[in-house]
C-alpha cells in the first residue's frame, strides 16, 4: 500500500505573517495620532513599547517557521518570508532609536555655550507622565558618534544686531516656530522689508554694516559693566574705564513641533552685540523623557546653518 506524505503545516509561520501587518498598522496609527491628533507622547511611548513587543515576538515566529520548513519540510515558508520582512520593517526604527540612545549623550536640553547661562523668559510646563526626567548626560557606548555636538557652537556675525535679529526672525518664520516670549526687540521692526535700492548698494556692501559669520574668538570675556538679564548676559561691553559701548541684548523664546514625529521642542535664542560683532547662542530642549536622541542639537545645527546661509546670501548682494 503507497504511503502518501502529507506535509504539516507551520502554526507559526502564520502568526508572524498577522503580527507583521497587526504591528505595522498600529504603528501607522500611533504616529498619526501623535503628529496629526494629539495623542500624548508619553502614551505614544508606552503604545510603541507594547509594539516593539509584537514585532520580537512575530519576528522569533518567523524563525520557528523557516526552522520547521528547513527540519521536517512544513508548510509555511512563504508565510514566514513576509512575516519576517513585514516585522525588520517594524523594528526599524526601534533599532535606529536603540543606536542614538546608546551613542549619544543622555539629555534632552542642549545649548550651544554654557556661558553665559539662558535662562527661559517662561519656564516650560512639563506635563506629568511616567516617564523618567533626569539625565546624566552620559553616553552608554563611545561609537564615535559626536559628530553633530561638535556643531554645537556660538555664532558671531560682524554687524549690527538689527541685521542678525531680522535673519532670525525670518529663518523662525519659514521654519515654523511660534514665539511665545521675547525681551529687547522694541526698538526693532522685524517685519520691516529690507532695502535692496541701488543707491544703497554701496551703503550696504561696508563690510562694517553687513554681518560676516566667522568663528568665535576663543578668549571672548564675558562683559563687566552693564545691564544684566535675567540669564546673566550684560548689555555693555566695557572699553577701558573711560569709555563704554552699550550693546543691545534680545532674547526669544519659542516653539517647535518636528516635522515628522510631532515632538514638541522649547526654543530660546539669545542674541548680544558689542563694538564690532553680534553673537548668537541657542538653548533648545524637550518636554518629556531622559534622552532627545539627538534632536535637540540637530534642531540647533539646522536653525543656526540657516541663519548663516541667510546672511551669507545678504553678503553676496551687497
């Protein structure tokens, strides 16, 4: 009498096909909830977790089905195939935020100078979760990873504060940013068109008159006499004990949601000006949570890059 193989069928290959698509629709719908419909990050977080565990546990799954197909020929392989693709998928970007965690320093408010200090015009309102707030700013691994910190950096542009206070400005409008506060702009008119006639081509091409970015003097000390903000930042900056040049000092506080994950950042620039430059720090930090995974300093490289191709494209039509 023949004997008619049958061959089995692999239970598992089938539960990692559904977890794949289970997780990768309930990670579309968190991020659409966060971004788009303010779902609170802290549940947000606490709804990845719960995915990541999905995906583990599809992905172990997948594997139990190759093994079956490769050991005793059971049914399932293709199964297995789109499970396992479906859930890396899903895992991806858990693997990219494991690599910044580990990588970069735990903290989630960066600053381009620790002097002088900024201080926030309005503290931030943190809002209470279970998720931890301190950070040591250590990093768990040394990857060589510090590329964008290295960025980190005070700007200094020779010209007056005016100029520099409008490119701000401008970069903050096409950017997005909502300003919330801000301290030292009376006397300025931010909205004020620039001038671009030719009868004051010539005015505009000094090089006194128009900001250059350059590097920051390593010795610069901080000014003695003056009026002193709230974050320690004088507005005079002292020539000899016979005279004084009175700078101007403007802070501004704002906020930022990222583009992509809705994550909401509090800003503040500080901008000072003495005799011959004006000098742009920049504070940013997140609301929730022990590490930013970086984005607080990506969000300050790519404010400040801004600002200097805006004053460089100032320079090349004067």
């Amino acid at each position: 009498m023949p004997v008619v193989y049958k061959r089995p069928s692999s239970l598992s290959a089938g539960w990692s096909r559904q977890i794949g698509y289970f997780v990768l629709v309930l990670l579309i719908t968190i991020w659409i909830g966060h971004r788009f419909l303010g779902f609170a990050t802290a549940n947000a977080v606490a709804a990845s977790i719960l995915a990541l565990g999905l995906a583990l546990f599809g992905f172990a799954m997948a594997i139990i089905g190759f093994a079956m197909l490769w050991l005793i020929g059971a049914k399932g392989g293709r199964a297995s195939f789109v499970g396992l693709t479906l859930n890396l998928i899903a895992l991806a970007p858990f693997t990219l935020a494991f690599y910044k965690f580990i990588s970069l320093p735990e903290q989630y408010d960066v600053v381009t100078a620790q002097k002088p200090q900024l201080e926030w015009l309005s503290e931030p309102i943190k809002p209470a979760s279970w998720m931890p707030t301190q950070s040591s700013g250590e990093i768990a691994f040394d990857l060589k990873n510090k590329r964008i910190y290295g960025e980190l950096t005070e700007r200094r542009y020779e010209g007056a504060i005016d100029r520099v206070y409008r490119a701000v400005r401008a970069v903050a409008k096409d950017e997005g940013y909502r300003i919330t506060h801000s301290i030292g702009d009376d006397f300025l008119s931010p909205d004020e068109p620039e001038q671009n006639n030719k009868s004051d081509t010539d005015a505009s091409s000094s090089s006194e008159n128009v900001p250059v970015p350059a590097r920051t003097p390593s010795g610069r000390q901080a000014v003695a006499n003056g009026v002193s903000g709230s974050d320690g930042v004088s507005g005079a900056s002292g020539l000899g004990n016979a005279t004084q040049f009175e700078g101007s000092v403007i802070r501004l506080q704002m906020e930022k949601n990222s583009l992509i994950l809705g994550l909401h950042h509090d800003v503040l620039i500080l901008l000072t000006e003495d005799e011959t430059a004006t000098f742009v720090n920049m504070r940013s930090a997140t609301q929730q949570g022990p590490h930013d995974l970086g984005l607080n300093a990506e969000l300050i490289n790519r404010f400040l890059s801004k600002v200097d191709n805006r004053l460089l494209g100032i320079v090349g039509a004067g």
